[in-house]
C-alpha cells in the first residue's frame, strides 16, 4: 500500500503561529495526506510559557491540532525540549496500526549553552515497518560545519530505543533527518550568491552548500538523501518580507532548513560475519527486506516563501512511503453494544484478535469523532480483566454518570500503557 507523508521544518524564531496554514499544510489539495510530521525549532521557550508547555499548551501544537483534528487527523506523539518541538499525525484510520511509540531528546550545546540546541525523536512502527523522525537544531555560524557534523554524530549515537528491533537509529528500516542544521554556503561572496538567488540558478551554489561538502568525507551522511535544492535558501530573510538580511550584518543566503531520509542500507554479506548472533541478525534483516519491502519516493521538496513571521521561511517535504503490511489487523476488536446515552449505563464489548501483553493499566476512552489526541477522551474506563482469553468477548460496564450530556457521534479507544498507544478503535456510533 501507498502512504502518503507531509514533513515541514521550520525555525520560527520565537514568533507565534500564523493566522492561515492552509499552503503550508496544502489542506486545498484534492489528495490529503495520510500522516503530517512537522519538526519545529526555537518554539518560544520563555519561563511563564516553558512552565505551561508541559501538556503541549504552547500555540503551535494548538494551533496544528485545531487544524487537522477537524480533518480526522490526531496527534499520535509529541516531544518538546526547549525550543525543539516535534509533532506527529495520524488520520485516524491508520491510527490502531502505529504501534511501540517512543520519544527521544538529546542536549548539545557549544560553549556550555547546553539545551539550547539538539534533537528531538520520535520511534514507532508504522504497519510493522519501524520509523525514525529525528528534529534537530545543530550549531549556528559559517565556521562550525565540522562541529555540526559533530553534533548529528553525538545524537546519532546517544539516543537508543527499548525493544528488540532498532535500538539504535540507524537500525530503523527508515529514518528521517530534518531541522534547522544551520550548514551555510562557503566561498561564493553575496553578490555571487545573490545573483544565483535572482535568476534562480540555484545549483551554482550546490558545491559550496556545507552539507553538500561534508558529505564527500563523512561517511554517515553519505548514507542519507536529499532532494535537489530547487528553491531559494530559506535563511535569513528581514520580518514579514522575501527580502535577504538588510541589517547591518547582512547575513548571507543559506540552506539552512532541510529535510533528508536514509533506508537501512541492505544487510552485508554473511561470509564474513564472525559470531552466529550476527550471522543470524543478518538472516533476518535481509527476510525482512524481502518479505516487507519498503521503498520511499519524494514528491515535493519546496519552501513556502508566504510565511514572513520568521527570519526563516519553512521548508515542505512530501513522500510516498509504498511498504507491504506486517500486520492488518487491529490487536483488539470494540464496539459499542446497545444504545448509548448519558439515562443509562452503556456496554463496550471487546475482543484479543492478536496476542498482546496487556496490563491493568490499560483503558477504554470515549472520544468524539475529530478527537485532538490521545488526552482528549471524553470519559475513560480502566480495563476490569486484562487476562483477555485470545478471541474471547469481554463486556464492560460504563456508568451513565461519566457519559457525557452533550453527546454526539463518538468512537471507543482500546489504549495499551504496554506499547503506549491505541491499539484498537471501534466504529463511529451516536451518544444520544
């Protein structure tokens, strides 16, 4: 099957959200996407603000939610560090199929500023096929391209992931690398690099773009792709305007923004494997790529120069992600038995169609179709026996009293604290 991914990254320099984010979210075409990632950094992180972000209450994960929940997306994951902000949607049809989610932040810092540069990261699997999304903000400055390679090495290595398959990063089937990596074109004076700018004859400046550079020496960047860079640099840009730095500092053009992916390279050959567990870990990454092949096509790879509320204009990526599914089948089977009204008390029936550690602390949420997140439950009730036979049909009782007056067309969530998500949702019904 085909799926359909939207990436942004953006340095919103500390401004709040624009009004309209319909062209940065292409919400007027015919195709909408099966999920958005949006990679954020220096989200305005001041102290009265930093205190209240704790529940994602800063205006930009409000504003995306208030966006794409009308649409039938949730937020299936979020993570903040500072001014790192990392964002995950889902439309909810794929949502009991997004499985093992974990997050990750890593501090870096030059000059002991620690925290206030980085990465951010979301893990989960995706049908089966388990995905990377790393945001990062790596050292500002022409002179430090080596220190940012440096740093995207310390991340890279630093964060690692619970669970048998791919603890660390580069064990993902795919990862994406995106953000504010701050590399800067060398040599070329501005007007050189302005002229290339005016007649859009971009590709004079590719040499001499620093990511481009250190990729002819770096060997873990080499294993990452990027699209070609078509569109002008999205750095540094005055207020409000298409205009480069008219400062006094007359910062010059760069690609600062930028979104690149890498695929598991294939597994190496065995001849040469020493220890039986390589040997083996081998086997079954190349049955792996074999039986669930996973191949990834860039659509789009664009800035959206309307936005002016930055000193950086936000850079768009657009996948198709064609996998074969693991699995297709939800790990538990809900719906809502009988009428169900805020008079009486309501029955869910639910069903193992997969075996699952469950836990006592799982839990059935209500919530109403066009539900923000996973926190936006109505009402909840804990799961009474969580030693659920495989196929067995457990009935639930949820008193009348949580239900909620105002009613409406709801679902039922089945949420595993095990795996960290909703692993089963039930079809739409009325709550009169």
């Amino acid at each position: 099957t085909e799926n359909w991914l939207h990436m942004v990254t953006w340095n919103v320099a500390t401004a709040d959200p624009p009004n309209d984010v319909t062209s940065l979210l292409h919400l007027d075409s015919p195709k909408s996407p099966d999920l958005y990632v949006i990679g954020l950094q220096e989200v305005s992180a001041a102290p009265l603000r930093f205190l209240s972000d704790i529940t994602f209450d800063d205006s930009w994960s409000q504003m995306f939610m208030s966006v794409l929940a009308p649409r039938k997306y949730v937020m299936v994951s979020s993570i903040r560090m500072q001014g790192l902000l990392l964002l995950f949607f889902s439309k909810l049809e794929h949502i009991a199929f997004i499985r093992d989610i974990q997050t990750m932040y890593t501090r870096t810092g030059l000059f002991g500023y620690w925290g206030n540069k980085g990465g951010v990261s979301i893990h989960l699997s995706l049908y089966g096929h388990v995905l990377c999304f790393l945001n990062c903000h790596l050292a500002a400055h022409m002179n430090y391209a080596s220190e940012r390679v440096d740093e995207f090495e310390y991340i890279m290595d630093s964060q690692t992931f619970d669970g048998k398959k791919a603890q660390r990063i580069v064990d993902h089937r795919l990862v994406f690398w995106f953000g504010d990596l701050n590399f800067r074109i060398q040599d070329h004076g501005m007007h050189f690099v302005r002229n290339c700018i005016n007649s859009q004859n971009f590709k004079l400046l590719w040499s001499k773009d620093q990511l481009n550079m250190m990729k002819q020496k770096e060997q873990i960047l080499q294993e990452f792709e990027e699209g070609p860079l078509d569109f002008p640099p999205t750095y540094k840009f005055d207020l409000n305007s298409d205009t480069y730095d008219s400062s006094s500092k007359k910062r010059k053009p760069a690609w600062t923004d930028r979104i690149l992916w890498r695929l598991r390279p294939k597994a190496p050959p065995i001849i040469g494997q020493d220890d039986d567990e390589s040997k083996s870990d081998v086997l079954k990454q190349l049955d792996e790529d074999e039986e669930f092949p996973l191949k990834i096509r860039q659509d789009l790879y664009t800035s959206n120069m309307e936005y002016g509320v930055s000193d950086h204009k936000p850079v768009v990526g657009v996948f198709t992600l064609e996998l074969r599914k693991v699995y297709d089948t939800p790990l538990v089977r809900l719906q809502a038995e009988g009428d169900w009204s805020a008079d009486i008390d309501a029955l869910v029936i639910y069903s193992r169609l997969q075996p699952f550690s469950s836990s006592a602390w799982d839990w059935v949420g209500l919530y109403k179709v066009g539900f923000r997140s996973v926190s936006d439950y109505l009402t909840y009730t804990w799961v009474k026996d969580d030693e659920v036979a495989f196929n067995e049909e457990i009935m639930q009782v949820v008193n009348k009293e949580e239900i909620p007056v105002r009613g409406g067309v709801c679902v039922l969530c089945y949420y595993s604290n095990t795996l960290q998500c909703i692993i089963g949702i039930s079809e739409p019904f009325k709550v009169c």
